[in-house]
C-alpha cells in the first residue's frame, strides 16, 4: 500500500495529470488521422467507397481505437477545464464546458461508430446505396459538429478570459476561433472549398481547434490545482 505522502496520492498531481489530457487528445487524433486516411468524399462512386472501407478494413479499425482514446482525453481535458473555470468562480462557462464538450464526444463517438461498421461489414455487404448513404451521412456530422466545437472553444476562452487567466490578446483569437468554428457549419456548398469534404472543413477548422486544444492546456498547467475533488 502507498503511504499517504505518495506522490501519486496527492491532489497536484492527479490535476496535473488531467490537465495534459488536452494535448493527449491532440496526439490520438492526430494518429487517428494518419492510420484512417482520406475518406471517400460526398456523392463518391462505389468503387472508391468499397476500395476505401474494405479495402482499408484493418487500418480504419485501428484508427477508431485511437480515435476512442482521443475522445476519453477531450472529455477528461473538458473536465479539467471545468474545474479550473469553477475554482475561479466561472461555473457557468465551466458548465457550458462540460455541455458542449459531452455534445462533441457524443458526435465524435456515432463518427467513428459509423465508419467502423462500414469498414467492418457494410461497405462488403454489397448495399451500395446504404454504404453512399452512410458516407455522405459521415459528411454531415462533421459539418454540424461545428456548432457544439465552437461552443466548447467559447466556453473555455471566456471563462479563462473571465478568470483573468489569459490575455486579452489570447482571448481575441479565441473569439476569432470561435466565429471561424461557426462559419464551419455553413460548409454546405455542392464542391469546392466550402463543401462538407472541402479543404476548410477537412484541414483549416480541425487545425484551429486543435491549436486552441494546445494553448488551453498551457494555460490549465499554469494554473495553480487547488481542487481536493481529484
């Protein structure tokens, strides 16, 4: 049995340790990416569909471990964020946290379920027309994951901003983040750019999300753990 001294035993270190969920998350997904590769874009031919998910069957099982693993640390990291923002005194952003970033995993969660099951069965079943289905579906999600995205990143740049934690210059791009995040559920156009499967919803909006991830955890680690909840 650890004595009570035990490093492990102590408040500072469990927060700590919850703290750095933020950039674990960044690091699954980032994996997760790498090991799914491209998907097949809206409206794409059955043969691609079937070359992606059966032909990719084992790698896109792999990458939905990871990308299980980078939702367990998104939703720990929202719990380190909501703990942070009620010590300050900020319980309502703190709630919007844990609101948005539950929104956001349940979202992650039926992406990742869905292209599971393609690669698992569906796309070999020889039903086309639900496997198109379900990929442009996949699309959808992403667009409209948007919302509860932005959400999480104006929870926690206003309530750090509130709590004096950060700068105004960091809250400012934290406010851009969040109206970029927005306009990330508008990518409705048929091709192009703005589409579901576009550059900005595949590359720019992910990436941006993913830097606020970084700087958060920054700003969590500096913080002092002042929490016995842990």
């Amino acid at each position: 049995m650890p004595s009570s001294t035990s490093l492990y035993t102590t408040r500072g270190f469990w927060e700590r340790l919850w703290r750095m969920s933020g950039n674990n998350f960044v690091i699954f997904a980032i994996i997760a990416y790498v090991i799914y590769g491209s998907q097949p874009q809206v409206g794409a031919s059955a043969d691609a569909l079937v070359a992606f998910y059966g032909g990719h069957h084992t790698r896109i099982l792999i990458a939905a471990a990871v990308s299980g693993l980078a939702v367990l640390n998104l939703l720990w990291f929202a719990a380190a964020l909501r703990t942070t923002l009620a010590d300050a005194g900020q319980d309502g952003w703190g709630a919007a946290a844990t609101a948005s970033s539950a929104a956001v995993g349940g979202l992650f969660l039926l992406l990742i379920a869905l292209s599971a099951a393609l690669a698992y069965s569906i796309a070999g079943s020889g039903n086309t027309t639900l496997t198109s289905g379900l990929n442009d579906f996949a699309w959808a999600l992403v667009v409209l994951s948007s919302f509860p995205r932005a959400m999480l990143i104006m929870s926690g740049s206003f309530g750090l901003w509130r709590a004096g934690l950060i700068s105004n210059a960091l809250f400012g791009a934290g406010v851009a983040v969040v109206v970029l995040g927005v306009l990330g559920g508008t990518t409705w156009v048929s091709g192009g750019f703005w589409a579901p499967d576009g550059v900005y919803s595949r590359f720019v909006w992910p990436i941006l999300g993913l830097l606020w991830v970084v700087a958060a955890s920054r700003v969590l680690a500096r913080s002092p753990a002042t929490r016995a909840g842990w």
